[in-house]
C-alpha cells in the first residue's frame, strides 16, 4: 500500500481496530478514514453504499463487529446473527462494488468444530458441530469467510479472511461479567492487591490450557497479510493468527499475580465449568509468510497492566 493510499478501518474504537489505526499511524500511513456507529451505522446498506460512493476508500480493515461473552450469545443469539450478517454483507459488497483493491475480514476461532483436534489447522473449518453457546456468532462469520471466497472466485476481488486466537491488549473489556479471562483476571488481582484481599477466586480447576495474542502483534499481522499476500491463485485463502503456544489457566494465574505485585492466595472454585480443555490453532501457514509474533505473554501482560491502570 502507498503510504498515501485510503485506507478505512471499521471497528476503530474496538480492540482490535484501534490497534490497526496505531500500527498504520506508526508506519506512516496517513489517509486513515474512521466513522464511529453513530455516524454510520453498518448495519444500514443505503448508509453503508453512500459511505464508500463518498470516502471511495481503496484498501479495507473489517474489524467492526457484535461481540460478546457466552451469557450475551445465549441471551441474544438473535441480534449477534443478524447484526454481523449485516455489517458483513454491506461492507464486503460495497468494497466489490467500488473496486477496492484488498479488504481483510477479520473472523473469531470459534468459528471451528467445538472438538476439532488440536492444533486447529484452517482445514478443518466447517468439518463438525459448533459450540452451542455462540454458534449464532459462529455462523456469521463464518457467513462472512464464505462471503470473501464467493466474491475472489466470481469478480475476482482479494479479500483475505484471517481467525485471530484469544486477543489482549489496550482497549480490552475488564467488566467481570462480560471479559474474557486474562482482561477479567488482571482486574481481579488488581483489585484484591488494592483492598488487601485475602484471596482471589478462579472458577474451574486451572487445568484448562488458552493461547493468547497481544492486539499489536494482530495488529502487525493484519498490515503483514493486506501488502504481502498474493491472492492470484488462491480465491479461498484462510489465515489462523496465533502464537502457537498455550498456557494453562493456573500458570496464567500466577503470572498475572506476579506482574500486578498481589501476594494473596489462588482459589480455584471446582464447581465452576472448565470449558474446553484445549483451543490452540495452527499457524504454520501464516509462518510460511514470513510472520510471526514479537511480544512475549509476560511482556505483554505487563504493558496490558500498566495501560489499565493508567485508565482506571
């Protein structure tokens, strides 16, 4: 991409999309156009057309999407369908329709089979059952990947759909209800280390293993894909974005410990559910590319934690 080239990045505010708008920043980028939802709302085609018709962006970042934790996909399976359904379906054809150049979609790894075997290869999407509690969310993006291949293969276009692991980084969700466990375990023993609590409950046995990828490096991996990848003969490219290693919750626990400075007691809460044993995906293909991850789990979790504190 030209240093000068339009690039839109949808999902600005979000996680991931944030940090897409500081890796560009930092690069030199310097045609960045945002919207927030309420200057335009994706879910509207005529809003989304007249957007793309106006800014005529050449160079797409699909970030922006409905998320949530397993109490919000049971609860509103309905509106997590539809809504990126919709953000999906308006971005990726008005992208076809005025000729940009490369978009990314950005997916979730939930979207493969609840037992698929580990490591989770790229292949193996669409081969079983989903997991229940969110397979709303699942399908659409899945929706979403079908989507990009439709249009490589019939107009030729070059959208690059990529699955990122578990992300963390500035911008996260640290409301307990909601947050994934390391954003939800850094608030916890920060605040046991502020009130002097005597212990820090986890739910599960701390058995379970997670991998887990700073946003900067997904980041780094989006810029990576959308000015290197070659999509001539490859209409149905797929990328896993991951580390390729996975810790389990317990030692999580004790780094996390370690890096907030809380010397109380781990309480494992055994009544509560595990969740899958294992989710770790391949990334051998994104590795052939010549990417890899930078930012080691405790280097990042150290930054992760000075960012919260700084913003509580």
């Amino acid at each position: 991409m030209n240093k000068n080239a339009r690039i839109y990045v949808a999902g600005h505010r979000g996680l991931v999309g944030s940090a897409i708008i500081r890796r560009l920043e930092t690069e030199g980028y310097t045609h960045l156009i945002t919207r927030t939802h309420s200057e335009l709302d994706l879910t509207d085609p005529h809003a989304v057309t007249h957007f793309f018709s106006v800014e005529k962006p050449e160079y797409v970042f699909l970030a922006a999407a409905k998320v949530g934790g397993i109490l919000a996909n049971q609860t509103y399976p309905a509106e997590f369908i539809h809504q990126n359904l919709m953000i999906q379906t308006n971005v990726i054809h008005s992208s076809y329709v005025h000729g940009i150049k490369k978009l990314l979609f950005l997916g979730s790894s939930c979207i493969y089979p609840k037992m698929a075997p580990q490591p989770i290869k790229e292949e193996y999407l669409m081969t079983g059952p989903l997991e229940p509690t969110n397979s709303a969310y699942a399908v659409a993006k899945i929706a979403g990947i079908e989507m990009c291949w439709a249009y490589n293969k019939q107009y030729g276009t070059h959208f690059i759909p990529v699955m990122p692991t578990n992300l963390y980084g500035p911008n996260d969700n640290y409301d307990l209800e909601t947050a994934h466990v390391l954003p939800a375990l850094i608030r916890k023993f920060h605040e046991a280390k502020t009130n002097n609590a005597e212990s820090v409950t986890i739910w599960g046995t701390g058995k379970p293993k997670r991998e887990f990828l700073h946003v900067d490096d997904m980041a780094d991996a989006c810029l990576h894909l959308i000015t290197q990848t070659d999509m001539t003969n490859d209409n149905e490219t797929l990328f896993n974005i991951g580390t390729g290693y996975e810790i389990s919750i317990k030692d999580l626990g004790e780094l996390i410990r370690n890096i907030v400075g809380y010397k109380g007691k781990i309480i494992f809460d055994n009544s509560k559910p595990n969740g899958t044993h294992r989710k770790i995906i391949d990334v051998t293909k994104i590795k052939k590319t010549g990417w890899s991850n930078k930012i080691k789990l405790s280097k990042g979790i150290v930054s992760t934690y000075r960012n919260y504190t700084q913003t509580q």
